[in-house]
C-alpha cells in the first residue's frame, strides 16, 4: 500500500512539472513595448511578456527562456 501511495505521488509531482514547464513564457515574435534599461515588455499578439536583452521600442523580437532574440527572418526557397 505504501509504495502505491509514493507511485502516485510521484506521478502526479511529475505531470505538475511538467505542465509549469509547458506554460512557461516564451514568444515565437512580437514588437518590443517599451524597454526599461535591460527589462523588455514584449507585445506577443495581446499578451505581454517580460524579459531580458538589448533592444529598442518597435523592434521585432522573439523570446526564449526569458530572454530576447532578434526574430529571423523567412527563408525563401529556390527552384
């Protein structure tokens, strides 16, 4: 009985881990709102998102782990 109890416990600690690290805050791209020395809000289609990284107000950026990156640009194929 006891070890059906640690089993379950166990499982359902992982699957809350596992669902934090699904919701955390990241942005494919947005446009920078405003910049607060190396804090950045970041507009991600009506949801604002904090991070960290140089970049000016207007600019196109993705955010990663908490960090900004500048959003790369769509490769177009050739023939």
């Amino acid at each position: 009985m006891r070890t059906k109890v640690l089993a379950i416990c166990s499982a359902l600690m992982f699957t809350v881990a596992m669902t934090g690290m699904a919701f955390a805050e990241d942005c494919a791209s947005g446009t920078v709102k405003s910049v607060d020395g190396q804090n950045v809000v970041v507009d991600c289609g009506g949801k604002d998102v904090k991070a960290t990284g140089d970049a000016k107000v207007g600019d196109k950026v993705a955010v990663k782990d908490g960090k900004v990156a500048k959003a790369a640009k769509k490769k177009t194929e050739g023939c």
